[in-house]
C-alpha cells in the first residue's frame, strides 16, 4: 500500500490530547532553531481560525525575529532571557478598529457562500454601528478577550506543529509602544515566544476540578 506525503504527515500528527498535555511554558530555547516566515505565517494563520466577537477578529500579530530587535525588545520585557533565545517573539495586539473591517469580513463570508449578500450586508452595517457605538472601556474589553482567545490557540498550534511557546504578561506595556512605534489604536496583550526548547518546560500541577468547576449551583462560599 502506497501511503502519500500528506497522509503520512496526517498520520505523524500529535492528536489534541497530546498537544494539550504536551504543551508547557518554555523559558529556555536552542538559539540555533529559525522558524521560516512560512511557518510563522502558517502558525499564525491556524491560530486566526480561533473564535471572536461577531468574528471581528480584531487581533493582529507583530513578529519580532532579528537579533537586534530581540535585544531591543529584553529590557523591555524585563530581561527575560526567552526573549533574545527565541526564534521569534509574537507581539498579540488588539485593534480597537478592528470592527471597521466588517465589510470585507462579511463580503468573503457572502463570496464562499456562507451567508447570503443581503445578510452579510446587514450584519456588517449592524457590526460597524454597534462596535461603534460601544464605549472605550467595553470595546476594550471584548478586543483582551478575543486577544486571550487567540493567543491561547497560538499556542496550541505552535506546539502541534513542534514547537514550544511561553505567554509573558512581565513587559512595560509603555515602553513596548514606543520602541516599536505602535499607536494608541492597539492595545498590547502579550508577548509570546516562538521556538525549540533548550530545556523542557518545568512540570507543574493543577488544581482538582472538583476545586473549579460547579453544577447548576456556586457552592456558599
């Protein structure tokens, strides 16, 4: 039996147990591991599939990978050294326009055949008018949730696709604006490093989910 070059790499692939068990954060990266821009963008794009208030999809990805913007990016990150070991170092933004994209979104939506034209329509118009009328402080809010969203899948993807990842909240969110020139249109949600672990990420444990999770009612206290 003749097994194809796809149906090989399908039958290679981790299952999703074993990429949720398997992924651990990683501070410690073999610096010789580059990750082309095609596998960066294939990662990316993967993790792009992750869901989004009224698929708005308001996250946007700045790819941090030479040496010298790495070195420019460690003090900024508290000098965590994932930083300049990585093979890259994925800045997670929030667009807080995101929303204005709602025609093209819902124009590809009608143009695979999803939706029909007069509904995409209408759910566009309906998306721009009621994102923009939202306050700053709820659209924020939404724009950190979708960002959590697909910074987790991020993950997730990176790791079945072999490679290791760790989310880093410690950056000086002012600093990282104004050495990479981002405007206040985006809102920082984490830095995420990309690359080959050195050294496996540190076992850890969790808590019994009879500690978290509840049926039908809070428990008293």
């Amino acid at each position: 039996m003749i097994v194809s070059a796809s149906e090989q790499v399908r039958a290679e692939a981790p299952s999703f147990t074993e990429v949720v068990r398997g992924r651990h954060s990683v501070r410690s990266y073999d610096k010789s591991v580059r990750l082309s821009h095609e596998e960066i963008k294939e990662i990316l794009a993967e993790a792009a599939l992750a869901p989004s208030s009224s698929n708005m999809q308001p996250w946007r990805f700045l790819v941090i990978e030479t040496e010298e913007l790495k070195a420019k990016l460690q003090p900024i990150a508290n000098n965590q050294s994932q930083v300049s070991e990585a093979a890259a170092v994925i800045v997670v933004l929030g667009d807080r326009e995101g929303y204005l994209k709602a025609n093209e979104i819902y124009e590809e939506t009608m143009k695979q055949g999803f939706m029909p034209e007069d509904i995409a329509k209408s759910f566009a118009e309906r998306s721009i008018a009621l994102y923009g009328s939202l306050p700053q402080e709820r659209l924020d809010r939404i724009v950190y949730i979708d960002g959590g969203l697909v910074s987790q899948q991020l993950m997730l993807v990176a790791r079945a696709h072999g490679y290791d990842t760790v989310p880093m909240g410690g950056y000086d969110e002012a600093l990282l604006k104004e050495a990479f020139n981002i405007s206040d249109r985006y809102l920082p949600v984490m830095l995420i490093a990309l690359g080959k672990a050195a050294k496996p990420g540190r076992p850890t444990t969790r808590l019994p989910i009879e500690d978290l999770a509840f049926f039908n009612e809070m428990p008293a206290k």
